[in-house]
C-alpha cells in the first residue's frame, strides 16, 4: 500500500509540482530585454540617418534582382522607405539601381551624397501623395518563384522534420528489434553519443550569428532523442525494467530534462514538451489506479496550467505560455473524449468519467476567461448536463428518471439564461440553446415509453409555458424579434406536450383508442377557438400556432377514432364539423377543403357499414358519380357568392369523387351489364354540363374520351342485344366512332372551334387502335389499313394538316405490305422489303415535287420525307433476314439517297449515303463469299475510288461532296481497318487495309493540299510495315518501337522545321521518348529482362540525350536523363535492400538534416547555380 501511494505520488504529484513551480518562476521573474539565443548579443537600435534607410533601400533592391524577394513585396517595402525618409526630413529618396548580376551593391545612398538636405518637413504633415499610393497587387505565383520556394525556409523545415523523424525511427528500431545486435552498454553509448554530438553541434551552431536558427532546431532534434535514450537504459543488460517502470523512468527523465531546457532558453518547444512529459507520468501510475481517474487528474492539471498562462502572458514569457496554452487547448478536450470512451467501453468508473466531465466543464470555463472564444462557454454548458446523464447511468436509474433529470435541467438552463442574461450576457445564448436541446432530447424517451412520458412531460409544458411568461414580461431581449416567435413556438410546443400528456394519462385507463380519440376532439376544437379569440388575439403568431395545432391535434384524434369500427362514423362527422366551423370562421379554402373531404369520408363508411360484396361496388360506383355532380355542381355555383371559399374545394373533391367513379367503373366493364357503359355515358354528360356552364372547350377534353369509352364498352359486349362480335368486328366499329366524332367536331366548330377541337383530336387518336383488333386477319388489316390511308388523306385536304401526310404514307405502305401477304400468301419475307424500297422511292419523288408547290404543300413535302424516312427503315428491317437483299436495299436507298442530296443540295443526305453505301457494299462482298476481314480490307480500297469520284464532283460544281468524300471517306476507312483487326482474320487482311488506308490519304493530301494528310499516310505505311514483319513471325518488341520512335521524331522535326508547331512537336517527342525508353525499362524491369535490355536501356537513354543536346532540345534531352537516372536506380534498389533497416534510416535522416545545415549556409550560391542551369534550358526548344 505504502509502495502504490509513493508511486502515486511519484506519478502525479512531482509532474505537477514541477510544472507549476516553473511557471511560477516564469511569471515572477522581471520582464526585460530576453532573447532567444543566449549566445548571440542583440544589437541595440540606434537614430535612423539618411545612410542606413538609403543602405536598407539598396538591400531590398539586391533582394528582388536575387529573386529571393517577389517584384510586389519589394516595391512595396521600398515605397515604404521612401515614405519614412521623406517623413523624417531628408528629402526624396532617390531609387537605387538594381546591382547587375545579383552582386552586391554599397550601402551608401546615392541621392543624399553631395547636395544639402533640403528643409525638414513638419512633424504633423503628410507624406507624400507618390508615397502613400493603392496598395500593390497580389504577386502571380511564376516559375522562378516556385523554383526559389525549393530553397525557401519552409523546405529547409521539411528537409529537418523528414530527417528528424528518419532518425528517430531508426533508434526505436535499434531499441527495439536490434537490441542484441551490439552490446547493451556500446548500443547506449551509440544513441547518447548521437544525441549528445546534435546537441554539441547545434550549441556550437547558435553561438554563429548566421546559424542562429539551425542551431536552435538541432538541439530541438536532440531533445527528441532524449526519450530513446532513457528508453534504452531500461533494455536487459543494464536496468532491466518491466514496461511501466520503463514508461516511469523515461517519463521523469524527460520532464526533468525539458524543464531544465525550459528553464534555460525559455524557447516555447521545451515548455509544450514539459507539459506532454508530465502528462505522460501521470498516465504511468500503476494499473491499480483508473484510466478514468488519471484522466480527471490530467484534466484538472491542464486547466491549473490555463489558469497560469495568462499570467505567463502578463509576465513577459509569450513563447512558454503560448505552448503550455496549445498543449492545454488540444489535451484538455482529447482527454474528456477518452474519459467518455473509457467509460462507454466499460473500462472506467461513472464516478471518474463524471468527475472528468466536471473538471472538464471548469476548464472551459477558464479557457473562456483567459481566450475570450464564446466556444468554450459553449462547451462549458454542455458538459454538467452529460455529467449529470453519466452520474445516473452508472447509479442504474430507470429510463423515465432520466427523461425528468433532461427535462428539469432544461427549465432550470432556461431560468439560467433569463439571469444571466443581466449578469453575464455572453452566457445568455449557450443556456437558452442548452435548454432547447435539452428538452428535445427529453422528449426522445417520453416518445418511447408512456411511463415516461407521463413523468417527463410536465416539466416540458411548464418550459414552454416559463418561456412564454418570461418573453411577454420583457426577458429574453437580447433575442430581438425573434424572441416573439420563439414564444409561439413554446406556445404550440405547451399547448401540444399537454395535448400529449392528457393522451398518457387517458392511456392508463381502460378507454379504448377510438374513445380517447373522441375525448381528444374537443379539446383541438379548443384550440381553434384559442386562436380565434384568447390567446390568439394577442399575437399573430400566437393565432398561428394555435391554429396548426388545433389542425394536428384534430388530425391526430381523428385517426385515433377511425381505427375503431364503432367510433369511425362519429369521428368523421366531428371532423367534418369541427373543420367546416373553422372555415365558416376563417372563411378560408384550406379549412373547407379538410371538411368537404371528411364528409366524403363519412359518406365512405356509411356505404361500407350499409352494404357489402357486389352491392357494395355498384352503391359505391353511383354514390361517387352521384357525390362528383354535387360536389361540382354546388361549386360551380357558389364561386359567384360569398360562400366562394367552398368553390374550389368543392370542385376538387368532386372530381375525385368522379375519377372514383370511373375508376370503380372500369372493372365493371368486363361483366356484361350496362351500369359501367351508363356510368361513362354520366361523366360525359356532366363534363359536357360543365362546359356549357364555364362556357370552356377544355372540358370536352374529358367528355369525348368518355363518350368514346362508353360507345367501346357497350360495343364489346354487342350493344347488350345478345351479339357477340369477334376482334375484328371493332376495328370498323372503331372507324365509325371515329368519323362521327370528326362530324360531331364539324357541327360544333359551328359554335365555336375549341369545343370541336376536342372531338376531332379523340378521333384521329382512335384510328391507329382499329388496327390493333384486327391483328392476325390480313384481310381486315388490309382494308383497315387503305381505310385510315383515305381518312388521313380526307384529313389532309380538309384540315390543311401538312404532318397528316407523313401518317398517310405510313398507312399506305402497311396496307401495301399486308395486300401483298393476302393476295400472294408464302413469299419470302425480305423480298417485302424490295417491294417497300420501290414504294420509297416513288414516295420520295413526289415528296419532292410536292417541296416546290406552295404553301401548304410544300410543308407537307417535308412530311412526306419523314414518312419516307420511315419507310426506308422498314425496308432494312424486312431485307434483314437475307444479306443479299438487305445489301440491294441498302444500296438502292444509298442510291436514293444520293439522288436527294443533289436535288435538295443537302449534306445531310449525302453522309447517309456514304453510310448506306458502305455497309451495302460491305454486305454485297460477304453475300459473294469473300471473308468478313478481307471485305472490310476491300472496302477501303473502294473508298479511295469514292475520294476521287468526289474529287471531280467539286471540280464540277457540288461543294455538299467535299466532307462527304474527304473526312468521311477518312473516318469509315479508320473504322474499317479496325474492324479487320476485330473481325480476327489475321494480319494479311490487316496489312492490305493498312496500305490503302495510306494511299487514301495520299489522294487526299494531293486533293486538299493538306500536309497533316501526309503525315498520316507515312504513318498508315509504317503500320502496314509492321504489321507485314508481324505477319512474318518477327517477336522481338524492338524491331516494332524502334521504327515507330524514329518515325515520330521525324515527325516531330517537320512540324518544327516546315510548320513552326512547337507545342505539337514537343508533345509527339514526348511520345517518342516514352515509346523507346520505355518499352526497355519495361523489358530491363521484368525477372527475364537480364543485363542485355538495361544495357540497351542505357545506350537509347545516352543517344536520346545527345540527340536533345546536339539539337537543343528540352524533351529528348530530360527523358534521356530521366530514364538513365531510373535504371541506375532500379540497379541499386537490391543492393540496397541487404542493408540493415535501423542503418539505413539512421544514414539517410542524417543526410537529410546534413542537406538542411547545407542550405542554410549556401543557399544563395546554389540558387545561382540552379537559376543558371535554367537559363539555360529555357533557351532550348
């Protein structure tokens, strides 16, 4: 016992003492002139003189011709110069030079040498307007400036960090895995040898006043070798000790070691890593202590080192103090986490997870204290409530106390927000939002269980209604206006949890659902009369609140009472009135509409509760149709009195009611009875009322349908005269209706076009259906089919409907096609589609001759394109099962379609030529025997036929060919090609393609004049080239990249040397320098690759660097470079793995912080150095 409370103490105890003990001495010692290296003396400021300003002016000048300053910042620092030069009296300034070549320059001025200064200015004028100008644009991030970046103090930190990890890394991995690789004393001596030379050599370093700062980071580097150290003190072989007692040693050695550097330099690294090793011997104590405990202890440690650090700050100690704060401010909130998840994972006590919440919720407060955030007044509210919940799990409370403790902490947040609203406004805020959210999560285990609810929901109403009191007497001010509609919220909120808590209470008894739902009806209807005069009368929004809940609360009652067969009726016809009082007293649509619908639902169950099976469906069917003409009909007329409110409504639920109807209507229609044809013979009638009395033909949108419907229902079940009609006996039925739905539209047009419109559009729709019943008798489909051809015509001559001639054409050919198949039954099928073409054909002709008629005709020729259009497609689609006719189709279209473009002077046309007629002569090749491949091949030859047929068409006078038979001559000659790869036939047929893919762009490149053409062809035979060595068995890759990268080069210096297209030229050499260096580091990185391919790769890499660098170019010259570089490395990289781990970590971190002592001391000289080279580049291609 006594040995656990020494460890304890040792722990906890002597961290904290020492932590304080120092900040205490920090505080009290005397402010003065401190600085940060101890070695180095701080010059003591002196008078400013015309000398030194005009000295600082020619540094900062040398700076920007350096570039180790941007052209923006540089004027503005010598503008500010100026400014003060000026200001003190001694004349204008006169600009120093920029020194040539980034030397030097004197530090004399050049202006104030050999001339009086003129008189001084008075000490409250202004400076000069030249010296107060705008404010200097932003600095464009270039080239050089990312290039200087490289150097910047921001790499060089990295180059140090980088190294500092490697090393570190490297001595845990000495410590730990390759402990007996030395003996224990010489592998100590190693790593304290280590430390102790950064330390030496970063004391030696800070006494220069150049090497100041990197002096100062690698002792910092040192101080992080300190830990390993004491680690590895405590291995076998020297102390021996068992983890924690390991963890002990080095914790307390760190401490006392960073303290003591604190305690020296007063740098603020020190301090935050005093601070994490303290915390670090609090979390050592033995296991027998909680994790829980240790994590309050450190809470309440880390807000006494809050506390302290204000008075760091006061006492003249920013760097400490700003440490020790970041350590606190990132600790003290990661430690509550870990305290709740310790506990959340049953690893911890509910005592200590509420202890450190406490803790927790005290150090924010001091945060706020000594920051001034409003976040940790946030956070410090939010913590007691948590504490509280935790307290209470851990004391196994049921769920409704802890539904109450929400509830009574979130009136109690509300009242604390009202005080402190006097006494500490920014405290106001947290507490009002802490009580809103409180109380919301207060109503998560009211919702879940009734218990609870009755338990939990009073102290809500009462935080309702406290909110509600306080806002009217004048508190919650702060919140503006909005303080008004938080109180009807809280109203709403009250008036509801009451309205819930009644529910609970009634729950208790032996009251069924629907009984507690009648009881509930009144009080909504209370509600409503609230809003209509006390409260509602006082606030709108009060009247507001009130009125959505009596809405909910009735909605919600309601429901409650239909779910019972013995309360439903009654909670219907209570909705209907309860809603219909609200709207005679609002006067509003919204109200009427809820109460129209609950009288509709009241008629529902009635009916349900009258009648049943079959009687049912047909009451139901003539109560919705007698329902929808009431309801319509009473809305039609009361929209021109003051009951209009009712109209809209009324006609809604009236339509529905109709829709109903017709819905109910149209499974009836089966069963050969007359009530589904009469019940559509009603709605037509009454949407033919409505149009007579709206006096609008948009109703007959509604009546035709229906009119038609019924006629078609009454007509399938043979007018209900005993006659059954067979499928096919519609389709003339069908046509009737139509023609007299078009004369009806005819006698209506009398009166006016739009109620006849209606008529004549249901009856060109009902014409493509008659078709449809005639299915599978070609007899019928033949003659229904001339039928709507002779309609469409009638329609075309009499409506002026040019569209109406594309249908025509349509019907047409169908009845064309199917009197073929009933007078010559047994034919082939595709031959149906030469038969088609012919009809094409004529079509398009008199298309055409119809495009040069007037108007309407012309526009109907249009049309008639279409309908050919469409003819043609179904030419191909019949010609489908047969190559040979799908190719004389394809190409008697092509043809036709060649034959347009002339006379249309379209180049729409003559594209879908080029394509029929390719793939009419494709399939014309392989109905002649000729393989897929081999018929591709030869179709690219015939392209080059076609290119010179085109040719001579724009010699002659026909622009419309030149895309045509160049580009997309071009494009289905890249698309065959590929295809003859696709289509697996080897590579003979793939070489031929590629041969007369090059000579097509030869004929092209003499037809357009074009060299890109050229290009081209040399590329097509290069690839024909290769794929004939293919086509001979050759396999090495070599022979296949060496000519494509030479071939590219080429390339690449005739777009430079002819074209003057650099960019093209420097991308194409980019693929070539990829194409050849990287096909032989591919081979050189395989298993098999051997000496021979990095030889290889070697030798390219040297010949395409001296290429680059004989004809002064960048891209050769760099990817020759890179890929040389790359081999050696790929070469090295397996020598390096046989090296030690912990060696070669420890070898490259200390190049790396050798690299960082480098940079700061040379690195001027090597951005000379680089910056040269560069130029030097730059002046390449």
């Amino acid at each position: 016992m006594l040995e656990s409370f020494i460890t304890l103490l040792f722990c906890v105890g002597m961290p904290a003492v020492l932590l304080l003990a120092l900040l205490v001495w920090l505080a009290r010692r005397p402010s003065g002139q401190r600085t940060v290296n101890p070695y180095v003396q701080r010059p003591t400021a002196g008078p400013l003189t015309p000398a030194s300003l005009a000295a600082f002016d020619a540094m900062v000048a040398r700076w920007v011709a350096e570039e180790r300053l941007s052209p923006a910042v540089g004027k503005t620092v010598r503008d500010l110069i100026a400014a003060d030069y000026a200001a003190a009296g001694f004349g204008a300034l006169q600009p120093a030079a920029p020194p040539a070549g980034g030397a030097p320059v004197a530090a004399t001025p050049t202006a104030a040498v050999g001339a009086p200064p003129p008189a001084p200015m008075p000490t409250g004028s202004a400076p000069p307007a030249a010296a107060v100008g705008a404010p200097p644009p932003a600095p464009r991030t270039t080239r050089r400036s990312m290039g200087a970046a490289l150097l910047a103090l921001g790499t060089r930190r990295a180059l140090l960090y980088l190294g500092s990890f490697l090393l570190l890394v490297s001595s845990l991995t000495l410590v730990v895995f390759n402990w007996a690789s030395f003996p224990p004393i010489v592998q100590v001596a190693i790593l304290a040898g280590t430390t102790a030379a950064l330390w030496g050599a970063g004391a030696w370093m800070a006494r220069q006043p150049a090497l100041g700062t990197a002096g100062s980071n690698l002792q910092a580097v040192a101080a992080l070798l300190v830990p390993v150290v004491g680690f590895a003190l405590s291995r076998p072989g020297l102390l021996d000790l068992a983890p924690r007692p390991a963890w002990q040693l080095v914790s307390a050695l760190s401490l006392g070691l960073y303290l003591l550097a604190a305690w020296r330099s007063r740098r603020a690294f020190y301090s935050a890593a005093a601070v994490l090793a303290a915390l670090s011997l609090i979390f050592a104590a033995p296991r027998a202590f909680d994790l829980g405990w240790k994590s309050a202890v450190a809470t309440g440690l880390l807000a006494a080192l809050v506390a302290l650090t204000t008075r760091l700050r006061a006492a003249g100690a920013p760097g400490p103090a700003s440490s020790v704060r970041w350590v606190s401010l990132i600790g003290a909130p990661l430690l509550t986490l870990a305290a709740v998840a310790l506990y959340l994972a049953g690893l911890s006590s509910g005592a200590a997870c509420c202890v450190t919440l406490l803790a927790a919720a005290v150090f924010c407060a001091l945060a706020y204290r000594a920051e001034g955030r409003r976040a940790w007044l946030w956070a410090a509210v939010a913590l007691p409530p948590l504490a509280i919940q935790v307290a209470l799990d851990s004391a196994g409370v049921p769920l409704r106390v802890h539904a109450l403790a929400l509830g009574l902490s979130a009136l109690l947040y509300l009242w604390l927000s009202a005080v402190a609203e006097r006494r500490l406004p920014p405290a106001a805020a947290p507490c009002l939002t802490g009580a809103l959210l409180l109380g919301g999560l207060a109503l998560l285990p009211a919702a879940s269980s009734l218990a609870a609810a009755r338990l939990a929901l009073p102290p809500l109403v009462a935080l309702g209604a406290s909110a509600v009191w306080l806002i009217e007497g004048g508190r919650l001010a702060w919140l503006g206006e909005r303080r008004y509609g938080l109180a009807s919220a809280a109203l709403g909120g009250a008036g509801a949890l009451l309205l819930g808590w009644a529910g609970a209470l009634l729950a208790a008894t032996d009251l069924s659902s629907g009984q507690i739902g009648l009881l509930l009806l009144p009080l909504a209807a209370l509600c409503f009369a609230g809003a209509r005069w006390w409260p509602g009368q006082r606030r709108a929004g009060y009247d507001t609140a009130l009125q959505t809940l009596g809405a909910l609360a009735s909605l919600g009652a309601g429901l409650l009472a239909l779910e019972q067969p013995a309360t439903r009726l009654a909670g219907a016809l209570l909705l209907t009135l309860i809603f219909g009082a609200q709207a005679g007293l609002r006067r509003r649509w919204l109200w009427a509409a809820v109460s129209l619908g609950a009288g509709l639902l009241a008629a529902v169950i009635a009916l349900n509760d009258a009648f049943s099976g079959r009687q049912l469906l047909r009451a139901a069917t003539l109560a919705a149709l007698a329902l929808g003409a009431a309801y319509t009909l009473a809305g039609e007329r009361l929209r021109r009195t003051s009951h209009r409110y009712w109209s809209w409504p009324a006609l809604a639920w009236g339509g529905l009611a109709a829709l109903v109807a017709a819905g109910l209507a149209l499974p009836q229609s089966f069963v050969a009875h007359p009530l589904a044809s009469l019940i559509f013979l009603g709605l037509a009638g009454l949407a033919a009322l409505h149009s007579a009395r709206w006096q609008r033909g948009i109703f007959g949108y509604l009546a035709a349908p229906l009119l038609s419907l019924s006629v078609l229902v009454a007509a399938f079940h043979g007018f209900f005269s005993g006659w059954q009609p067979v499928p096919g006996d519609l389709a003339p039925i069908i046509c009737g209706l139509a023609v007299g739905l078009a004369l009806l539209g005819q006698v209506l047009r009398r009166v006016e076009r739009a109620y006849a419109l209606p008529y004549e559009l249901v009856a060109f729709a009902l014409l493509p259906l008659a078709p449809l019943v005639a299915l599978g008798d070609a007899a019928r489909l033949s003659v229904t089919w001339a039928t709507l051809c002779v309609l469409y015509g009638l329609a075309l001559w009499r409506y002026r409907l040019s569209w109406m001639l594309a249908l025509a054409m349509g019907a047409g050919d169908l009845a064309l096609l199917h009197t073929t198949a009933w007078r010559f039954p047994g034919g082939h099928p595709a031959r149906a589609g030469l038969l088609l073409a012919g009809a094409v054909w004529l079509q398009s002709v008199a298309s055409a001759w119809l495009r040069r008629r007037p108007v309407p005709w012309a526009t109907a020729g249009t049309w008639g394109y279409l309908g050919a259009f469409c003819g043609g497609a179904g030419a191909l689609a019949l010609a489908a099962g047969s190559d040979g006719y799908l190719a004389t189709v394809a190409l008697l279209l092509a043809g036709l379609l060649a034959v347009l473009a002339q006379i249309e002077q379209r180049a729409a046309a003559a594209w879908g030529s080029l394509a029929l007629m390719v793939a009419g002569a494709w399939l014309l090749h392989v109905s002649a025997g000729m393989a897929g491949a081999w018929a591709a091949a030869w179709l690219v030859l015939e392209l080059v036929a076609l290119s010179l047929l085109g040719w001579g068409a724009i010699r002659a006078g026909q622009p419309h060919w030149r895309q045509v038979t160049g580009p997309g001559a071009l494009a289905a000659a890249g698309l065959l090609t590929v295809a003859t790869l696709a289509m697996g036939g080897g590579l003979p047929p793939l070489s031929f393609a590629l041969a007369s893919l090059g000579l097509l762009l030869a004929t092209l490149a003499v037809r357009e004049r074009t060299i890109g053409y050229a290009y081209g062809a040399g590329a097509a035979f290069v690839g024909a080239m290769l794929s004939q060595l293919a086509g001979w068995g050759v396999h090495e890759l070599q022979w296949y990249v060496l000519p494509a990268g030479v071939y590219l080069l080429a390339l690449a210096a005739g777009l430079r040397r002819f074209q003057g297209q650099r960019r093209v030229s420097q991308l194409i050499e980019t693929a070539a320098v990829v194409l050849l260096l990287g096909a032989s580091f591919g081979q050189a990185l395989r298993p098999t690759g051997g000496w021979t391919y990095s030889l290889l790769l070697f030798g390219e890499a040297l010949l395409v660097a001296a290429y680059g660098a004989l004809a002064r170019l960048r891209v050769p010259f760099l990817g020759g470079i890179a890929f040389f570089v790359a081999g050696v490395i790929w070469m090295s990289i397996d020598t390096l793995r046989l090296a030690n781990q912990w060696v070669l970590l420890g070898v490259v971190g200390l190049l790396m912080v050798l690299a960082y002592v480098l940079l700061e001391r040379h690195q001027e000289r090597l951005l000379r150095a680089g910056r040269s080279w560069a130029a030097q580049l730059r002046a390449w291609e």
